[in-house]
C-alpha cells in the first residue's frame, strides 16, 4: 500500500492504540506512553494536560504504594506480630508485624485502579488518535469547552453512566473480588490479623466443603438441598397462589374489589422482619396459636412449629406465602388487565370452558411475560435471609450439623453465622463464591433458554 492510500485509510479506522500504532505519527507512538500528548500537539492542550496528570498520578501512586502492593499479595505478610525482646531496656516488646488482611485489600485496591488506569490510557490514546483523524479530514477539532459542552448533548450518557460506573467499582467490583480471594486463603478463627497471618491455600476451601468426608460437607450438602428446594417452593407457591388470588378477585360476580386488593396489600405496608418476629412468637411452644390450640381441646400439647425440622420448614414456607403473595396479586392483576379481550371472545366462540382458556391463554401470556420476574424471584429466595432468620433463626439447631448451623438454615444464613459467630471468613467467602456460581448459571441458562428472550415479540 503506497503511503498516499495509507494516509487516506487511517482517515477511516476506529481511533485506539492500534491505528495510532500502525498509522500515526511520531506523537501518536509516542502518546502510547506520554498519555496526552496526542492530543496537546493537536491543540487540546487542557484534555492532554488533564491525561498527562492521571498518568503521573498513577506512576506516583505505583512508586509509593502500589507496587509494593500487588507484590505483597504473592504472601500476605511475612512479619507475624509477636514479643521481641530488646536489649537495650532488657524487657519484651510488643511488634506489629504484617496484617494479611489490610494486604489482600490494599493489593486489589491496586488492581483495580490499574485495571481503571488501562481504560483511562486507552481514552487518551483514543482521544488523541480522534484529533489526529479529524484534522486529516480537514474538520475542526474541539476545544475543552465544546468537549465539556457536549456532555449535557451528545455525550450526556458518558456524563450519567460515569459516577455509577465508579460506584460498582468502589461498592461492587473491589469487594467482590476482595471476597472471591478470600475464599483462597484460611482466614479463619485460627488465622485473625493483626495477631496472625492468613496465606494462600489454594482450592483446599472448596475440597473441604465439598468432598472431605467430615461434618463440614456433610452439612454443606444438606444445606444447599435445602437452599434448592426452599427456592423452589417459596417461588412458585408464591407465584400460582398469587395467579389464583388475582384471578379470582377479577372475576366477574366478585363485588368490591378494591377493597379486597387493599386488605392484601396491607400485607406489604408492614415491615416484612416486624411481620416474621411476630408470627415466630405467636407459633412459639408458649405461643398464642398452641395455647388457642390446647384450650379448644385440639390437641394436648404444643406442635412443634419450630423445633421439629419438618414441621419448621413448613412454617417458613408458609408464612413467606402470606409475604409473598400479594406482590404476585398486584404484579398479575395488571397483566390480566392487558390480555386482550379478542383472544377470550374467540375461545368463547370455539367452545373452551374456563380450563381450558387458562391453559391456552391466560397462563402462557403471563408465564411469557412473568419468566424474568420468576428468575430474580428464584434468586433472591435462595438470598432471602429474611424469613429464615427472624422466624426460625436456622433453627432447630442439631448436633449433626457444622457450628451452629440449623436444619432450616440456608446457605445464605449460614454464611451469617460462620461469619458473626466462628470468624470462619474463608468458608463463608467460599460459600458466597458457590451461591454466586449457582445464582448466576441458572440465570443465564434459563432466561437464554426463555422466551422472553427468544422471541420477545412472538405472544400474539
């Protein structure tokens, strides 16, 4: 390619690293490593001066701090705080040592703002090469003020996206993979900082909870079958009562409907723990329902609601049901409005009974419409933390069972405890990490697999 055809397709490549590489001048190179410099020579002197700094930032804060940082991550610490004596005074002091803990966070603070740093370069580099391609065409690079300008016009999705995107890496990015390492090291009771060291173990976190032969897996197991089948049931009883409770309200012949809808959703006025701590007191042995019980002549002694393991997770599902059901109503009683009126006509008109026109029509639009809304709901009842806890408290307790974990608990809960009460923040991490896994799998498998994605306009 001879270098007229060179300079007049550069005029057409994506601005990056690449086509300054392989296209630009001596300052586009060289802008690959002074950030800024493509675009001061272009006559962006403030952008470039403003990428210029973000660079020696950078290269200060790595001399400093961050290097060190990362290079530390390799072992956490080396120097355990313990007595050293000191001849001078003839007495033992106390030295600090390495904290394992402020290491692992400050090394992925500074992976993350080096990963940061990568993509400020690449807009530099971007940045500059823009310039560089709209003077060969012979177009009018913009200053700062116009670039500043165009935020609150063209660019305005740069200047809203910008603050949230620094939040997830602050509040989501960081500590989840704060959390994710974790699970590779034995930070547990035996291993707190500053007083002792916690290094890297590998995938012996996961080998232990999943296929040693102690009580560890055997509860990590029943657990996450309990996890799964609470899932299921609390999202679906939730979901097809709520279907029956909306259709039955809309049905024609139902008077005062408002008023039925509104005795529902009173449900969700009230905080959902105040409602849970309330129906644990009420089913307790000395509860109001077992004394009803005993004095009606139904029985002779307290059912165990929450100290039998069957009987226990019963009552949890049942009462998530009185939680639950009314979002569902609310949720499919404004789809049930928005069915159109033809498709039930001419069901009418074909003969189909009410069965049938459910079967045909009324629960397949609303599945098409509701699958989104069932995987987010399956999700966060694997996460619900709420009922379990403030009804049951993971409860009965059993001695099968690894460090106070309960027959109701779920993974989620259990992780509360190996946290709060035995400082085993490696198990929990790994056990966080094994929920994140599963959440994210069946998301992703099942909503592809859904029609809602497949064939977001096929419902006619």
């Amino acid at each position: 390619m001879s270098s007229k055809e060179q300079k007049k397709d550069y005029l057409f490549q994506k601005p990056g690293p690449v086509s300054a590489w392989k296209y630009g001048d001596i300052f586009s190179k060289l802008s690959c490593f002074i950030m800024g410099l493509g675009n001061i020579v272009r006559g962006q002197a403030v952008k470039g001066v403003l990428f210029l700094l973000i660079e020696i930032a950078y290269i200060v804060y790595m001399i400093r701090t961050g290097a060190s940082s990362i290079a530390k991550l390799t072992t956490l610490g080396t120097q355990q705080q313990g007595l050293v004596y000191n001849e001078e005074i003839g007495i033992y002091e106390m030295s600090q040592g390495d904290n394992s803990m402020l290491i692992l966070l400050y090394g992925v603070v500074a992976i993350v703002v080096t990963v940061l740093f990568i993509a400020l370069w690449y807009a530099s580099v971007a940045a500059g090469e823009e310039a560089r391609i709209l003077k060969g065409r012979g177009k009018k690079v913009p200053t700062f003020a116009e670039d500043v300008k165009s935020l609150a016009n063209e660019n305005i999705h740069k200047l809203f996206l910008a603050i949230p995107i620094l939040g997830i890496l602050v509040f989501t990015v960081t500590p989840l993979i704060y959390m994710i390492l974790m699970a590779f090291t034995n930070y547990d009771a035996n291993h707190q900082p500053p007083g002792n060291l916690f290094t890297w173990v590998g995938l012996e976190n996961f080998k232990n909870l999943m296929s040693s032969t102690d009580k560890l897996s055997s509860t990590f197991w029943p657990v996450l079958g309990w996890t799964l089948i609470w899932g299921v049931v609390a999202t679906f009883s939730c979901y097809f009562c709520g279907i029956f409770l909306a259709m039955l309200i809309n049905s024609k012949g139902i008077a005062l409907k408002k008023m039925w809808r509104t005795i529902f959703v009173i449900t969700m006025a009230i905080p959902g723990f105040i409602s849970l701590l309330v129906v644990s007191t009420m089913v307790g042995k000395n509860g109001i329902i077992n004394v009803l019980l005993q004095n009606w002549g139904f029985t002779t002694e307290a059912l165990p609601f929450l100290s039998n393991p069957m009987w226990a997770r019963c009552t949890v599902i049942i009462v998530n049901m009185w939680i639950g059901i009314p979002v569902t109503m609310l949720m499919v009683t404004g789809i049930l409005m928005n069915i159109p009126a033809e498709l039930y006509e001419s069901a009418k008109i074909d003969g189909a009974n009410a069965f049938v026109t459910f079967r045909k029509i009324t629960f397949p639009y609303m599945l098409f419409i509701t699958t989104p809304y069932l995987i987010t709901n399956f999700i966060s009842n694997i996460n619900n933390f709420g009922p379990i806890y403030f009804l049951t408290g993971g409860g009965p307790l059993t001695l099968e069972y690894y460090k106070g974990a309960g027959k109701t608990d779920l993974l989620v809960t259990w992780l509360y405890k190996l946290t709060k009460n035995s400082n085993d923040f490696n198990l929990a991490a790994t056990i966080g990490l094994v929920i994140f896994v599963i959440s994210a799998t069946f998301s992703l498998i099942t909503y592809r697999r859904s029609n809602a994605l497949k064939n977001e306009e096929g419902f006619q």
